[in-house]
C-alpha cells in the first residue's frame, strides 16, 4: 500500500519536476530571444539616433569659416555685421532643418541668431553663458548636451563650437537639433523605452510620464548643476517612477535587470496590466545618452507556462505509458504463470488420474477375485446347506423309520401267509383261491409301494428348483409319513386344506421337508398333553403387514397350530438358532428349525413362531403364489380329520 502512495507520490514529483524544468528551460531561451531581439532593435534604434543626433554635429564647426561671423565676433557693436550673420545663420537653420543656429560671444551673450527676426521668441542679446556647451566650446572643445530652449522653452540638442581668432577662442558657434524625429521612431521599438542623458535624466521616452525623471537619485552637486546650467529650465526632477536598479558595466555599454510586475507607473500604454520586464539598455556611441528599453516578459512567461504544461503533460503521458506497458507486462506474465500452472495442474491432474485409475482396476481385479472366492464359497456354502438339508432328511427318515417299518411289517406278513395259503391252494388245484390270494398279494404289494413312494422322493438327493407345487399335496405326504405315530399317539388331525386350494412357487420335495419338520415337532411338543390337536389351515395375510419382497403373484400361509406344551418367550426369540434344542442328547439335533427357515426363503418366503393365547404353538410358513394360481382362501370346515 504505502509503496503504491510513494510511487504516486513520485509520479506526481516527476509531472510537477518536468513542468519546473519545462518552465526554468523556457524561460531562459524565451529571456535569451527576448534579450537578443531587444538588443537588436537597441542598436536599430540607437542607429537612428545618432543618424537624427550626428547629421548635424559638425555643423558648428563649419560657422567659424564663414567671414562674416568672424567678422561680427570682432566687432559686435556693427549692426551691419549682426544683419549679415544673422541672414546667413537663418538660411542655414532653414537649409539645415534644425531649431536654432547661432552664435555667441565669449562672455556667453547671443550675437546672432537664427531666429533673430522672431521677435520675442529672437534669441540675439540673451545671455547663455551658464549653459554647459558655452563653457565646454569657450575651452576649445565640443560641447553637447541636451537642455531646454531658454527662450522657447523647447528641448532639443545643443551643439556647440569654439569659433577662434587665431589662436584665441573668440565666440561660440552652436546648433539646437530638435529630437522631434526621435520621438517619432518609438514605435519601431515595440517596448516602452527611453532616452536619458550623463545625469541619468529622462530627455526623451516614449511614455510621456517618464520624462524629466531621474534614473537615479541625483545628488547635491548634480542639482547645483542643473539648476545653474538650466537644462531643464526651472522643472523639479522627480523620480523615475519604477525601480530600477541601473546596472552599468565598465564600458558603460550594456545594463540589464528586471522590473518585477505590480510597481506604480504604467510601462506601456494599454499593456491591461502590469508586468515582470526586461530592462535591456546600452549607450550611444561618442555621447553621454543612454537608451533603456523595457520589455514585458509575460509573453515569455507565458510561453515558459505553456512549455511547463506541455512538458508536465508529456512527462504524465510518458508515465502513464510507462504504467501501461508495466502493467501489460505484468498482466502478460500473469497469463504466462496462470498458464504455466494451468498446465503443471494438468500434468498433475494426469498423474493423480493416472494413479487413480491404477488404484481402480487394482481394486477391480481384488474385488473380482473377491467376487469369484465369494462365490465359490457361496457354491461351497450351498453345497454344504444343501448336503445339511439332506442330513436333515435323513435324520426325519432315521426318525420315521420305525414307523415306517412297522407300517410295512403288516403287508409283509400278510403276503407271507397269502403265499403260503396261495402254494397250499395250488397244490390242492384251487386254482381260483389262488387267483384271489395272488389279487390280495398284488393289493399289498401296491400298498407297500404306496408307503414307500414318497420316500423315495423324500430321501432324493436333489437341487431346488422351484416350481407350482400343491402345499395339500405336499401335506398329506408329510402327514402320511407320520401316519403310524399320529395314530399311535391319538392326535387328532384337522386339515382345512384341499387340493388345488393353495398353489406355492417352490421345491416340492424342500417343502415337504419343511412341514415333515413342523409336524414331527408339533407331535413331539404333545407328548405330554392331555388334548392332543394339530391344526393345518391355508390363512389370508393379515391386513397391513409387509408383504413378502419376492412374491409376484401374492403370498399364501399355512398355518400349522398344535395343542402341546409351548415354548417361553425366551425360547421363541431362539427358536431358529442352529443347535437349539430342548429335546435330549439324541433326540434333537436343534438343525430342524433352521434348516426349514433357510428352506423357506430361499424361495422367498418366511417362516415364523408365535405363541397363541389358548396355549400351545403356532407355526406360519409364508410362501410366494405360483404364476397363474388362483389367491388362497382359507378352507371352510373341516376337510380331513384323524
Ligand atoms: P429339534 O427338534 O431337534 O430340537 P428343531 O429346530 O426342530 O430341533 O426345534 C428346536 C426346538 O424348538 C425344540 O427343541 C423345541 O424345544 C422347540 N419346538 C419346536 N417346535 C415346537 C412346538 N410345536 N411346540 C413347542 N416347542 C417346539
């Protein structure tokens, strides 16, 4: 953060520094040009001054060839002589285009005139000797200054000329040059200026306030001077009215400053405003003038502005490129990084994906390994359930087995006695008791045959294969194996269930093993009791109970009901553990149960025990209708009772 407001605040240094530099760098050239172009119209214009100022210089020293001056000068009272110079003085004014010639004694009074014939305004007679270029001329040497007229009032340039007699300075021959002609060049400066003389008076501006001003304080001395020569006549010399400090180099040649802008006085006339300037001056050749020019800087000032904005907008433009390009180049590398980690994420994502997929077909191949071991021991399991199931056959055969003897020790007897009775009948030739004794032993055998039929099926060692199997069918082959003992054991049978009446979709020999169980127990469990029922319906579901999940067709009950001694809640909740058993060692093998439950829902059905409120025990077996067969309806009445 702090680096972004440094680096803000430096943008902002840079903008404001190139403004400063653009301005310092304008301004210097613009003061340079300014300086150049200044000098330039100095020297124009200092020309034209000493063009208007020189033309005329010489002269009063050519008045002195003239005889007739001479003449005069040697004897002034002649009125004759005064005529003649004055004639010619007032031609040669004409001829000249100056103020005034004329010529004067040496004790400074005037002899002749130029103006003579003017009146009043006729300087013959007037007494200049307090005049600086009488008293330079009556020492033999050229006197010049500016002054105004005595008489007229006028200013002008005074020339003056020792005219001599001999080796004697006899008169003053002098020339009155009017600076009209200057006063007319201002404009060629364009810039307020001025023209100031030795006592650094104003004689001549172009700013008509400025004149008769003094540049510098005068002193006493110069004021003294001023006041006897009258230069400038009887007029109070006032102060310049800007402050400028005249700076004048030894050759006394060039002086510069600048006038800071807000100072009284107006520079030039119409500026609308004042101004910093430029004081540029420099003095006129072979003269005591000097000539000051003031140029406003606010064009220069003002260019150096625009320079300073132009530069500070470039420098902010060059910085906002620079931030452009930076920030391009960053966003840029931004890209190339984002792409370069777009694409390691790739190779990365590759490589996981690549592991991944190793890890799955790895997982794939140990789950089908594993599928393939379950099922083999799933093979094995139902190898070993269905070997258990035939263990348990064998063992309700091993139990049946002595009834079924006994059921077939009958028969057998009676076909030994019939065979023998049959032998004594043919031996006797009575061959029709033989045919009937033969008709007995033929009715045994199929009674026998009959008895053994459904063993035969029972002791099969077969797979389950379900099919439409009648449950009264399968019934009566579990009660008929049964049949000895039930007798023996006075039980009363009732049956409610007719043929055709109830259509399971199962193993018929499986179910069969699974009532042969339920019957067997139920005799068992009446041992004891003194009322001995078992009851066999074919029962409705009960409304609202779960169906069976693999039953299609609707489900069917049978309901095997026994009159004996019951079991404990306790004993219930175990009923169908494997190995439980409340019979003796040998008697039981506690399998019975569990064998028939896994029989059942193998075709997907159930089987469960409840204990009837009357006493005794209740067996449901639950099973899937076959396809197609009529819904089983409980039997009404009894259909077979033992
Ligand atoms: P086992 O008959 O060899 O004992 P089961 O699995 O057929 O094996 O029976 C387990 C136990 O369930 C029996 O020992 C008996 O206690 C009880 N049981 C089975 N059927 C009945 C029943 N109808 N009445 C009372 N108890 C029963």
């Amino acid at each position: 953060m702090w680096r972004r407001g440094a680096a803000a605040l430096l943008a902002v240094l840079v903008v404001l520094g190139s403004g400063w530099a653009g301005y310092a760098l304008s301004l210097k050239q613009g003061l340079q040009a300014l300086r150049l172009e200044s000098s330039h119209r100095l020297d124009l214009f200092a020309s034209a001054v000493e063009g208007v100022v020189k033309r005329l210089e010489h002269v009063p020293a050519t008045i002195q060839l003239n005889p007739e001056v001479l003449a005069l000068l040697r004897s002034p009272s002649r009125q004759d002589r005064v005529d003649a110079v004055n004639i010619y003085l007032r031609r040669l004014n004409a001829h000249l285009g100056s103020l005034a010639v004329f010529v004067l004694d040496e004790r400074g009074v005037v002899l002749s005139s130029s103006n003579a014939d003017k009146g009043d305004d006729s300087l013959v007679g007037e007494d200049l000797a307090f005049r600086p270029y009488f008293l330079e001329a009556l020492s033999g040497r050229v006197g010049r200054h500016f002054a105004i007229g005595a008489k007229s009032r006028e200013p002008g340039y005074f020339v003056s000329h020792p005219i001599r007699d001999g080796a004697r300075v006899v008169g003053v021959a002098t020339i009155k040059i009017s600076l009209e002609p200057i006063e007319a060049t201002w404009d060629m400066l364009g810039a307020p200026a001025l023209l100031a003389d030795l006592n650094q008076v104003v004689i001549l501006s172009s700013q008509p306030e400025w004149r008769y001003t003094a540049l510098t304080a005068l002193t006493v001395d110069q004021r003294v001077d001023l006041q006897m020569s009258r230069l400038f006549d009887n007029l109070r010399i006032e102060r310049f009215p800007l402050q400028v400090q005249l700076s004048i180099d030894t050759d006394s040649q060039v002086l510069e400053g600048v006038l800071p802008g807000g100072q009284s006085g107006r520079p030039r006339a119409g500026s609308g405003g004042s101004s910093d300037m430029l004081v540029l001056g420099r003095a006129l050749d072979g003269m005591d003038w000097r000539l000051l020019i003031f140029s406003s800087l606010r064009g220069v000032q003002n260019q150096a502005l625009l320079h300073a904005m132009l530069l500070a907008i470039a420098a902010g433009f060059v910085l906002l490129l620079a931030l452009y390009l930076n920030q391009r180049r960053r966003i840029l590398r931004q890209k190339l990084d984002t792409q370069r980690m777009l694409r390691q994420a790739n190779v990365d994502l590759e490589q996981k994906v690549n592991r991944r997929t190793r890890a799955l077909s790895e997982t794939n191949t140990r789950l089908r390994h594993e599928v393939a071991e379950r099922q083999q021991a799933e093979q094995t399991l139902r190898a070993a359930q269905d070997e258990l199931v035939h263990a348990g056959k064998m063992a309700v055969l091993g139990q049946l087995a002595t009834g079924i003897t006994h059921e077939l020790t009958q028969p057998l007897g009676a076909i030994r006695t019939l065979s023998g009775n049959a032998s004594e009948f043919l031996r006797r030739g009575d061959l029709k008791a033989v045919a009937g004794n033969l008709g007995i032993v033929a009715r045994l055998a199929d009674q026998m045959g009959s008895i053994i039929e459904p063993l035969k099926g029972f002791a099969r060692k077969s797979a389950a294969v379900p099919a439409a199997t009648d449950v009264a069918h399968a019934l009566g082959n579990a009660l008929f194996l049964y049949d000895q003992r039930l007798r023996k054991e006075q039980v009363e049978v009732r049956r409610h269930c007719r043929p055709g009446q109830a259509i399971a979709w199962c193993d018929p020999n499986r179910l069969e093993q699974v009532l042969i169980n339920l019957v067997g127990n139920a005799i068992d469990a009446m041992a004891d009791a003194p009322v001995k029922v078992l009851t066999l319906d074919i029962a409705e579901a009960p409304p609202g109970e779960p169906a069976l999940a693999r039953a299609p067709h609707g489900e069917l009950r049978l309901q095997v009901r026994d009159s004996g001694a019951g079991f404990t809640e306790a004993q219930r909740l175990r009923l169908f553990e494997p190995f439980f058993t409340t019979k003796d060692a040998g008697v039981g093998l506690g399998l019975g149960l569990a064998i028939s439950r896994d029989i059942v829902r193998e075709f997907g059905g159930e089987i469960e025990a409840e204990r009837p409120a009357e006493g005794g025990a209740l067996f449901t077996v639950r099973l899937p209708c076959a396809p197609g067969s009529p819904a089983a309806s409980p039997a009404t009445g009894t259909d077979d009772a033992d």
